[in-house]
C-alpha cells in the first residue's frame, strides 16, 4: 500500500523483522517470575474455553479494567466481562455452541518491578464444525493483585485488509467503536500527555518506543505484527516521513498498575487519510498502548489498532 498509517506504519518491516517470541524474562530471585506466571495461566484458556470453564477468570480480572473484544459494542468494564464470559461459557458446557481454541506466538514483557506486565498472542478459532480456523490477535496488561495475575486491559481483534478497510470506511461502513468514556487514574496524567503527544506526531514514537525486544506493535492488517523495539525504530525512522494523514483520539481510559511502573490506555480513534490527492477517508480505530517507566520516561512498550468487526 502507499499510504502509511499508524496502525500499519511498519508493515514493510515484517520482512525483515521476525515474529518469534524472545527469551522470557529472567525468574526473580526466590520466586517465580511475572512471566512464568502469566504464561502459565495463559496456557489454561484453550481448554477453559472449550470446556466451557468460566471460573479461569474468578479473581483473575482487574475491578479496574478494560476489555475490548472483536464487535463496535464489545466495549466492557470488569463485571460485565466477567458476566458474559459466564453467560458464553455456560453455553459451552451445556454443549450449546463448541469451540476448539489454539494459542501461538505469545510474547510477555515486564515491568521493571515486576509487578505487572504486558502480553501479545496469536489466537486461533474454530467454531463449531467449521473446517476452517479464525486467526485474531489478543493483548493484555496483566498485574499483581493479592497474590494473583491479574488482567487488567485486553484487546481482541480481527485483521482487516487494507484494500477492504478502505473501501469500507469510503463507503461508510466501517463501523466505529462503542464509546469510551473518559477515565483518567491520579497520576496517569503524565502518561496521557505522552501518549497524546505520540498520537499527534507519530514520528515522536522514535524517541518515545523502548528498545527492549519484548516491544510489540499489532495494527488492523494481516501483515502488521512487529516485534523488537530497537528494529521497529529503524523503520519507522524510514517510513513515518510518508504519512498523509491526521490522527484524533476520543474519550480515553488511562490506567496506572500497582507500583506506578507501567500505565497502559484505551481509546477510540478517528484516523483521517488520503489515498490520493484531494481524497480523504475516515478509519475508525481502537488502540490500546502500553508504557513502562524507563530512565525516568515512558517509553512506550506495546500498541494494538484495530478495526470493529460486526458479529454475524
């Protein structure tokens, strides 16, 4: 594609940059590491889901949280996520819907104090007696609350070509997002001004992206998954002087995790392009970004965009 957007800013880069998972991060001393953790429990979803076993998620979801699933309307606060994954689930174990749920690429990284942390994985769906798999991608902020991992923001979604994304949306049917309403945790401030800033000139996300190979960048086409903080800067350095466009964030929920070492945000964006001269289109876009404390700065670790898929 000749247009470059910040959901698929580095989509070039795919390749020349790998998807593999790097090597977790070391154990801290006398426990088990975040990632050990985290990736533990992850490995139980598949056979929770297509068991039907809604209590995977008892005492696992942040009260605090935001969750954003495939469809405009699946915008969720903690209790109706827990809600509805019982109401889904129950239906899996009265053998009323069926699922078969495969997890690849998982890639974990952590805060600095090892209290919280971030995630990435490719999902894999067959529902029913379908033959064919769905490929959706799944991010997560995960924290520690009382012993437990936690779950604290997680976007899922569906990869939507570019070619029919913009048809879509030139046609008026590239759906929005429901709403997010403004949220802001005391002392997220700061965090929200970087991000904001970020968003308003994306070649600011040079200087802003870690270098830590944990970095992970997830936007609204098949190709764009980028791993690597040091590899996704020296593209992005390449390819962000091409942008055409003009990037305007809604409402936005801006999250501290416990220890004030990572921050993440959700929100709604308005992401206005030109195809051609003189030709403006208007993609609506749902990205959760990710921050942790580095040097004294946020450094900007993790950021999903995607397109809302109606169900059906």
């Amino acid at each position: 594609m000749t247009i470059k957007t910040v959901s698929s800013m580095v989509a070039a880069a795919v390749l020349g940059i790998g998807c593999g998972s790097p090597q977790p991060t070391a154990p801290h001393p006398g426990h088990e590491s975040a990632s050990d953790a985290i990736r533990a429990w992850i490995q139980q979803l598949p056979a929770a889901y297509e068991k039907g076993d809604a209590t995977i998620f008892d005492h696992r979801i942040d009260p605090d949280g935001l969750f954003i699933s495939t469809a405009p309307e699946e915008v969720w606060d903690a209790p109706t996520f827990i809600d509805l994954h019982h109401e889904m689930l129950g239906k899996v174990a009265a053998g009323q819907i069926r699922w078969k749920v495969a997890i690849k690429d998982l890639l974990i990284g952590e805060a600095p104090d090892g209290k919280s942390a971030w995630m990435t994985m490719e999902v894999d769906w067959r529902f029913g007696d379908r033959p064919e798999t769905v490929p959706s991608r799944w991010s997560g902020v995960m924290i520690e609350r009382d012993g437990r991992w936690a779950l604290s923001a997680s976007e899922v979604s569906f990869a939507v070509p570019d070619a029919e994304a913009f048809q879509l949306a030139a046609a008026g049917k590239l759906v929005a997002s429901k709403p997010i309403a403004d949220k802001i945790d005391p002392g997220a401030e700061e965090l929200l001004a970087v991000f904001d800033r970020d968003l308003a000139a994306p070649i600011n996300l040079v200087t802003d992206l870690s270098d830590r190979p944990e970095v992970s960048m997830l936007g609204t086409a098949p190709a764009d998954h980028m791993v690597d903080g040091a590899a996704i800067k020296k593209v992005m350095q390449a390819h962000l002087a091409d942008m055409h466009e003009t990037l305007k964030r809604a409402g936005v929920r801006a999250h501290l995790a416990p220890g004030g070492q990572l921050g993440w945000l959700m929100t709604t964006v308005e992401d206005t392009v030109e195809p051609k001269p003189g030709t403006h289109v208007v993609l609506p876009l749902r990205t959760l970004a990710v921050y942790v404390r580095e040097g004294g700065a946020w450094k900007l670790v993790h950021w999903h965009s995607s397109n809302a898929v109606p169900n059906g």
